[in-house]
C-alpha cells in the first residue's frame, strides 16, 4: 500500500517509525520548497491515507531536516502562465490546510529549521507542531505581494489573537519557534536538534490513545476552524487574485535578487 502512495505521489515517502505511526517525509526543491507535484500531493494525499490500515497517528517532516519553505518559484510561474493552473493550485491550497484539519488520526508536524508560506500552513493545520527553538516561522505573502491566505486568516487569529496575527501578518514579521511557542502559535518548541526526537514521542503516545475518542475530540475542537471557512475562502480568493497583480512582479523580482522589495 505504501509503494503504491509513493508512486502516486512523487516527493513523498512513507514508512512504520513506531506501531500505529505512519511517518511521511516530503522532498522538494531548495529548502523543500514545493513544486507543482509536491504540492499536489501534499494537497491530496489525506483521502488516501484513510484507506491505509494501521494508522493511529501521521508525523510530518521535511526530508534533510528542513521543513519547507513553502511554494517554490516553479509553482508561481505554473500558475501565472496558465488560468487552469491557477484554479487548480487555488483548490489545492485550500485542501492543504483542510486535509489535515479533516483527517480523522492526530496529525503532528516535526518543524525544522524553516516553515515559510505553504509550508508554514501546512505545519500549523497539524494537530500539534513541535518546532526547533531556532526555527524560522514567516508566514511571507505581505513580502511577495500577495494578501495573507492560505492559512493565515483562519489560524492565526485563533491561535495568537488578532492583535498579534496582524503585526505578525501585515508586517512580515518572523518568529523563532521559540518565539511561537511563547505566542501559542506552536504547541512545543525545543532544542533544533531534539525535533524529530519529540515530535515522534508525541506520535507514539497518540498512536497509544483511545482512537475513537481521539477522533471525536478533534473532530469536534477542528469545528473552531469549520465556522470561519467563508473567511478563510475569501481571503485565499483574495491572495490568488494578486498573482496576476503588479505588487507580485515586484515581489518575486526582489525575492530572486535577494533585496527588500519596493512595491509601487
């Protein structure tokens, strides 16, 4: 079963770290920025899992000890030269987010190093985020010159209040892991080092649980989220419809060049 996951979805690999802990390590570009394929998969893999017996608990990690730093520039020129590329990455940001909200076994994500853009979505729809101390969390779309979207308007008020969602999301700001799990934006922060270590403790001992009432659990505390989906979709309506904006071409341009961006 897990041979045929990985060759449906290239980038992802699987394997049984613990009994009931189903590890699935994602590998993409420079600092496991997604490519179309990727985020495909990332998108879609959460309706197959259920099939998968076994599984009472999913760890997420970046393959070399990086998390991701979101979509990679690949991605953005797919979906900028093409409207039915567009459509169908807009669908697939939203199932990132949604896919782990939804899946019925606990989902933890092991944060290293660097969680940015869609990768930082994706770590904060698990259940429970075990970040490195010094990892770099940004959320990065006011910095390319797209509105905050993908997550953002749905986890972040919630998590960390709106007084600091809006100096965090309007201003670009960074946090260490450290930093947010200080805010309540991560569940735990530790040594960089320590990660993987804990992320998966946090794994067995779900996988340990009673999984009905696991189940139920999250299911009825993910109900916090459910109620605000219209101003999740509005606000990831509005992030896509910057692709096609000025403020992105300047935002990529200076990415590329490694320079604060001027906006006009």
């Amino acid at each position: 079963m897990l041979a045929s996951l990985e060759a449906r979805y290239p980038g992802l690999a699987f394997a049984w770290p613990r009994p009931g802990v189903l590890e699935i390590t994602f590998r993409g570009e420079k600092l496991n920025a997604m490519p179309p394929a990727l985020h495909r998969g990332l998108a879609r893999v959460w309706r197959d899992l259920e099939a998968v017996e076994g599984v009472r608990a999913v760890l997420l990690r970046g393959e070399g000890g990086v998390f991701s730093a979101g979509g990679s520039f690949s991605l953005i020129e797919e979906m900028r030269a093409s409207h039915e590329a567009l459509l169908r990455v807009f669908w697939e940001a939203r199932d990132l987010v949604l896919g782990p909200l939804n899946f019925p076994r606990p989902v933890v994500a092991a944060v290293e190093k660097v969680a940015v853009g869609a990768g930082l979505a994706l770590a904060l729809a698990a259940d429970i985020a075990v970040a490195g101390k010094g990892a770099k969390l940004l959320d990065g779309h006011l910095r390319l010159g797209v509105a905050a979207g993908d997550h953002a308007v749905l986890l972040w008020p919630l998590l960390v209040g709106m007084a600091k969602a809006k100096y965090h999301l309007l201003l670009n700001e960074p946090l260490t892991g450290e930093e947010a799990e200080r805010l309540g934006l991560v569940a735990l922060a530790v040594e960089d080092e320590k990660v993987y270590e804990k992320a998966l403790e946090v794994a067995e001992r779900l996988a340990q649980g009673p999984k009905e009432a696991l189940h139920h659990t999250k299911h009825a505390l993910n109900h916090w989220y459910r109620s605000f989906l219209p101003h999740f979709e509005l606000s990831l309506a509005l992030e896509f419809l910057g692709f096609s904006g000025k403020e992105l071409e300047e935002g990529l341009k200076a990415l590329k060049e490694k320079r604060p961006p001027e906006f006009p």
